[in-house]
C-alpha cells in the first residue's frame, strides 16, 4: 500500500481517517502490517 502521507494528500482526508481505515482494513484480515515495512495486501483465505 501507498504511505499514509500519500493517501491523505491524494484523496484529500485526514490522517486519522486513513488510521482508522487501515486499522479495519487489518481487522478484517485484508492487509498485513509490519512496522517499518509497510502494509500489504494479505493472501485470500481458503475456504
């Protein structure tokens, strides 16, 4: 994913919003988040 810094200035939203985004995002199990790295988009689950 692009930086927080990036997804603010492009979509025009608060940093906070792009936080709590991120943070469903993780909670649903769409993206991974490493700190220092960056975040990813997770492997689909099997079903």
């Amino acid at each position: 994913m692009i930086s927080e810094v990036r997804l603010e200035s492009e979509f025009g939203v608060a940093r906070v919003t792009i936080r709590k985004m991120t943070a469903q995002l993780r909670e649903d199990g769409l993206i991974i988040t490493t700190p220092g790295v960056g975040s990813f988009v997770a492997e689909p689950a099997e079903q």
